[in-house]
C-alpha cells in the first residue's frame, strides 16, 4: 500500500491533487484487494483483517497528506480535526470493503464532492 501511495502521490504538488489522489488510490487498493472477495465466505476473517488494518490506513492518511487535509472546507473551518476526516473517510473505505459498489470510480467522485476535491 505504502509503495504504490508513494507513486500515485510523487507527481502530485498541491493540495486538494494530493487528497484526491490517496482517494483515488486508497479506493482502487481496496476494490482490487485479494482478500475482498472473502468477505462472502469468510466474513469473520475479513472483519478481523479490517480492524487491524484500518488504523495504520488511518495513521498513513494522516501522515501522507498532512497539511494537504487542511485543504478540505471543513478542516479549514475548524468543524473537523485531520484525524476526524481520517476516520470518516477509513470508515467509508470499510463500508466499501463490506458492501461493494457496482461503480468504484463513481464513489470516489462522490467522496471527492462531499469533501469538496476538485481533480483535474
């Protein structure tokens, strides 16, 4: 996860580029994930892997983009800390480990609005 969110990130400068690509990527890491077809059939392991797991996606949220969250309307207007948006979007991340969406590219411009990303 690491390496690959280090190249989606290296050509990326300012901020609001730099939180739609760890979107971009974060989504498509999961969606690709080996492990998510597991979910049918071994939906204890899977929950298992998710919550030993997320937190270090949470950490590497956080420290990868670091002042390029404050770019996000609400952690600029103070109504969310860096780790709060971290949550939220590990949360959504999960929810879309558990419940697959039929169009993966249309949740990530859906996230994007919600938090005001524009890509280009």
């Amino acid at each position: 996860f690491s390496r690959g969110l280090d190249a989606a990130l290296a050509a990326k400068e300012r901020p609001e580029e730099r939180v739609a690509a760890f979107m971009a990527y974060a989504f498509d890491f999961i969606a690709t994930h080996p492990c998510r077809p597991l979910f049918e059939s071994e939906s204890g392991f899977v929950m298992s892997y998710l919550l030993d797991h997320l937190p270090a996606l949470r950490a590497e949220l956080v420290l990868r983009l670091g002042d390029a969250l404050d770019s996000v309307p609400a952690v600029a207007a103070g109504e969310l800390g860096r780790d709060e948006l971290a949550d939220v979007v590990v949360r959504l991340f999960a929810s879309s480990w558990i419940i697959p969406e039929s169009d993966d590219s249309s949740l990530v411009q859906s996230v994007n609005r919600i938090l005001q990303i524009r890509s280009e």
